[in-house]
C-alpha cells in the first residue's frame, strides 16, 4: 500500500489565510451596520433637495417620521441590502403651507404649498358663502377651509356635499422616494457609502490580523 501525504501549505501560513478570512467577515458585518444606521441620511438628504420637506420628517429619529413613516433596513450582505418605506400621506403643513392659521374677521384666503422646491401649488380656497369669491363661494362655501386638527396644528380640510371631508394630504414618504430624481441620486450615495465604509473596516480589520 502506497499513501501519499502532501502539506500545500504551513501551519503558519494557513492561519494568516484564516485571519484574515475572518477578518473579512468582521469587515462586512460592521459595514451593513453602517449602512443600516446612515443609509437613511443619504435617502433623508436626497428627498430634500427635491421636495420642500425638513429632513426630520423623512429620516428616522426620536420625533418620528411625518406621516406615520417607518424605514426597514435588511440585507446580510452589500448586494443584499435594502431600505423598505412604508407611511401614509403628509398634510400641506409638511410643505411650507401658506397661510397657517385662518387670517379671521370673514376674509378670503387661498391655501397654497410647496410639494417639490421652486414650485409652489394651489390647494384651494375660501371665502364667506355668497360673497364674491368665485365659484367655490356659491352658492355655499369653499370646499377647502383650515381648522383645528388632533394636537392643536391647523389643518386644511376640504368638503364634499354636505359632509365633512378627511383632511386634505399631499405625498407619502414612499412616493417621495420613489420618484426618479430622488431614487436615481439615493443609490448612487448609498453606493458611494458602501463602498467607502467597507474600504475602511477592510483596512481596520486586516491591519489588526
């Protein structure tokens, strides 16, 4: 019988191949951590070079995100990762609305918004019924109104018929980020994040092997 043993590599060298393999692991395990915690900031930052919203209400933090917003961040690897928004439609109050509150004493006032920045929108107006305020002021009032709304805010309603209406919403935070300009833009930073966190936990962790 015949046995043959071969010995590719020392014992020396194939602990350094395991450290470092390790340390490998160690890299990527602390880059998705990383990504989990600031790739949201980069989603956050895209968003408001678009539309006219405080970065608040569109990354996490202790005050919530507007609109009910929530992001899930999942993903083992860097080609895995992912960033899942779920909320509801914001107000106009969201959108630098105008005015924000009643002005009083029966006068006519039209309710506008900036959704996205360099364009402000028209949500409607009101004026005393009867009165010499176009079409939505007769033959009753406008169907676009502000008033008191849950936690003190004023609120634009808009009435259908003889019933009052939801309060009046604009986009959601995942229409948002859905939209070409922010999406295109968003991946492209949190490419750049991923690439530049990783770089650096290689280079932390190899260099302690």
């Amino acid at each position: 019988m015949l046995k043959l043993e071969a010995k590719l590599l020392d014992n020396s060298l194939s602990q350094k191949l395991l450290k470092k393999e390790q340390a490998a692991r160690k890299a990527m395990s602390y880059t998705m951590k990383d990504l989990k915690r600031r790739a949201p900031t980069k989603v956050a930052q895209a968003v408001v070079d678009v539309y006219a919203v405080k970065q608040g209400d569109v990354k996490p933090g202790k005050g919530g995100m507007g609109g009910g917003g929530k992001v899930r961040a999942s993903g083992e690897t860097i080609d895995e990762f992912a960033l899942t928004y779920t909320g509801s439609p914001m107000t106009p109050t969201h959108f630098k609305m105008t005015p924000k509150a009643p002005p009083g004493g029966g006068r006519r006032y039209t309710v506008k918004a900036t959704i996205k920045k360099g364009s402000k929108v028209t949500i409607g107006h009101w004026a005393k019924p009867g009165s010499e305020g176009g079409a939505y002021a007769r033959p009753g009032d406008s169907p676009y109104f502000l008033a008191g709304g849950n936690g003190g805010s004023t609120l634009p309603f808009q009435r259908k018929g003889d019933k009052l209406a939801k309060v009046f919403r604009t986009v959601s935070i995942p229409q948002m980020v859905g939209a070409d300009e922010v999406a295109e833009r968003a991946v492209k930073d949190i490419g750049e994040l991923a690439e530049e966190r990783l770089n650096h936990n290689l280079k932390r962790f190899l260099e302690a092997s």
